[in-house]
C-alpha cells in the first residue's frame, strides 16, 4: 500500500467507504429587502419552494443572509414574517411551521437601525421553544446561534449580523469555545464579510477576532456587497475556510427570488452550490460551487529506526506516525481512479502523505496508496545505511479532490 518511489508503485486493491451519512440541505436567502419592500411575489415564492421541496432535498435549515427588510417599517416586517397570507402562513412564518431551522440575520438597513424593531419581530420570542435554539448576546438576535446534529456530525451556526461589536465577537468566541460546542463544524453567517475576492472592513475584523481564532470554523456566509449586473456570488477558500457570498438584489432591482441551494455531501466531504430562482425556475450557472471540509492538522511523532537490507542494501528505516489520525475522515483515502494515477497506479487514494525534509523543504519519500487513516500509523522513510538523515522532518497531507493541504509539526530525527 505504499509508494516505494517516484517510479515503483505496489499496486494494490481499495475498499469503497461507505456513506454512513446522507446528503441534506441548508438554503440561503440572500439580501430580500427588494422583494419584501415592492416585489412581494418574489419573496413569497422563496419560503414556498423550501416548503415544497424540504423532503425531497432533505432540507434541514434556511438562513437569511441580512437585509430581511428595506427601511424596516411595520409593513415590510409584517411581509417578511407572514407574506401577508391567511393565518399567517407565509415568509419566514411558513419555514417556521415547516419544522425546519430557521434563521433570519440582521443586516445593514432597516434591520440595523432600528434593533428595537428587529427583536419585536425576530427576537428570543420568535424561537420560544425551539431545542435547537441554544443563545443570544443580551436579550436580542442581533447575535445568535442554533445547533443540530445530521448523521455523525454536531453542527453549530452562529449568525453574527452587521458589524458586530468587539463585546458580541468575544461573547461569539465564548460560545465557541463552551466544552459542549468544541466537537461541532461551525457556519458562521455574517452580512458584511465577502466582496468579489477581498474582504470587506467588517469582514477583516470578523476574521482577525473570530475567525482565525476558532479551528472548528470551515465555512463563512454573507450578503451585502452587490455589483450592479457583473456578479451576484463569490467564493474564496481562505486558509482551510470556505467564504461564500450571495446577494441578487441588483437583479431586476429586487433579486427574481434566487436562493443558493447548499448541499452537503458528508460521505465525500464537499458541500456543492447552486443558485435557483423558483419564481423564474432558473439556475445560475455562476453560482455553482464545490466547497470541502478543512482538513485537521496532523500531529507528527517519530517513533525510532532500524536497520534493514532490502535487495541486498542496507538501510535506516526511520518510523513516523500521526497522533491524531483518528480525526481524518475514511473518505479522504478511498481510491480516486478519477484523477490522476501515482505512476502505474491508477487507483491511487483521493489523499497523498508527502514527507519534506524540514531544513531544505526538499521531498523525502511519500505515500499515495494508503487506504484507511489508521494507516497514517506506520508511515516510514529510509535512508542508507551510514548516510546522515535528515536532522528533521514534517508531512503534509493533500486532498486532491478538493486541493487542500494540511502541514504537520516539524519532528527531530535521532
């Protein structure tokens, strides 16, 4: 199961992982405040077509990315939370009943002006109930967060809004880091973060106070900035973090009802976007993204030498493991025939183990075929024997399927 060099390939056969997981859903409401205000058909059309298709999609959370309103009057509000339908079974109301997550987020209009206003309609009350609702700075969403667990995996969503202050950031931070949330993958959702590729100022300070000093962060969503008709999504993957934005609102001066459709595909790792306008019954073909799951960091041990003769030569044998090899996913190592082969292998795993000479930054010796990630246990370099190692060394592991390295610990070689 090992690449013995860049040329000489063992070949071997892979196991298929299985999906223990199912694919689901979260869908995104980018900036509504156009449709809310004066293109209500629109917006009504975006909750009714979650509805309609939360079983066949398997949706399990909807998420306003800001701007639910326009000035944030009465009005707008009343349309916002019910759509004006009988009963009240429309606009977030109709998600509400649905049974799904639901999670409007305050932006920079009508929502930010007037926190007073937001509360009455979108504060605590409005989740009264709600297991998965689990806290909010002060008495208001302004700064909130939900949890649900799908499959295996804890999920934590934490809406930070527009330009929240250094108080709401460290109390965000807090939340994080509360030993009943350290195992979850967190979303973070704020409305000012993304612009075409560069960050916006509030999103510089999200990043610096939030976002870097949380590990367990792998994708940031937001609206907000908007380019007249040039591009209505952007995607940066920015040091292991997915950051995605949406925001239609220029199209047709309201939005033409587009949502961005997340789909998450535990078994493989990826989350693929789409957005869809089922008032137009349109995709974007733009807003198609393939996002994947940081990848852990491993922890490099060297575990001693031995001296061996393989054909005659003599060699050290020097033993690395990762410590934390039982963090990685099965997917990461299943066979990939799909891309490229490692020499004459052409069912070479989805993720290499490149070994680097610390000092030089040169390659040393690498594993293409490893096919489970208990076998990151017995990774290995040799070197002849009388010939002076390098005096360290570290590994990388590279998801070629997403294009994500991850870089261990330097380890001392004796």
């Amino acid at each position: 199961m090992y690449k013995l060099s860049l040329v000489l390939i063992l070949m071997v056969a892979f196991p298929i992982a299985m999906a223990t997981d199912e694919n689901f859903s979260i869908v995104l409401f980018p900036d509504t405040q156009n449709m809310v205000s004066s293109h209500q058909d629109m917006w009504r059309s975006m909750p009714k077509w979650v509805v309609d298709n939360q079983a066949k999609s398997n949706i399990k959370a909807v998420i306003g990315l800001g701007d639910v309103t326009n000035g944030g009057s009465d009005p707008e509000y009343i349309e916002a939370v019910t759509g004006n339908m009988p009963n009240n079974r429309g606009g977030w109301n109709l998600i509400k009943s649905s049974g799904l997550i639901y999670m409007p987020t305050r932006g920079n209009n009508g929502d930010y002006f007037n926190e007073t206003r937001w509360n009455q309609y979108f504060g605590p009350k409005y989740f009264a109930g709600k297991p998965w609702f689990s806290g909010c700075y002060g008495n208001s969403t302004s700064c909130y967060y939900v949890k649900f667990a799908e499959g295996s995996q804890k999920y934590l969503v934490l809406a930070v809004g527009y330009a929240p202050t250094k108080q709401q950031i460290d109390w965000a931070n807090k939340s994080l880091n509360l030993k009943e949330n350290r195992d979850s993958k967190v979303i973070v959702v704020a409305h000012s973060y993304l612009g075409l590729k560069e960050l916006t100022p509030e999103g510089e300070t999200l990043l610096k106070g939030l976002i870097k000093q949380n590990k367990n962060i792998f994708l940031v969503v937001c609206g907000h900035m908007h380019y007249g008709e040039t591009s209505y999504t952007s995607y940066v993957l920015r040091d292991g973090v997915n950051e995605l934005r949406a925001n239609y609102q220029d199209m047709n001066n309201a939005g033409n009802g587009y949502m961005m459709i997340l789909t998450f595909q535990p078994s493989k790792g990826i989350i693929q976007t789409k957005a869809y306008s089922a008032y137009k019954k349109r995709t974007d073909p733009n807003g198609s993204y393939k996002m994947c799951m940081r990848l852990p960091t491993p922890r490099l041990v060297y575990s001693g030498k031995e001296n061996r003769t393989t054909r005659g030569t003599a060699y050290t044998y020097y033993s690395l493991s990762v410590a934390n090899r039982n963090d990685y996913p099965a997917y990461l190592f299943t066979s990939a025939p799909d891309l490229a082969p490692c020499g004459l292998n052409k069912n070479a795993s989805r993720t290499w183990v490149n070994i680097y000479d610390n000092q030089t930054g040169g390659y040393i010796y690498g594993f293409c075929a490893l096919s489970k990630p208990s076998d990151m246990q017995s990774l290995w370099f040799a070197i002849a024997k009388g010939k002076a190692p390098p005096k360290s060394v570290y590994i990388t592991l590279y998801d070629r399927t997403c294009g994500i390295n991850s870089t261990s610990n330097p380890v001392n070689i004796k």
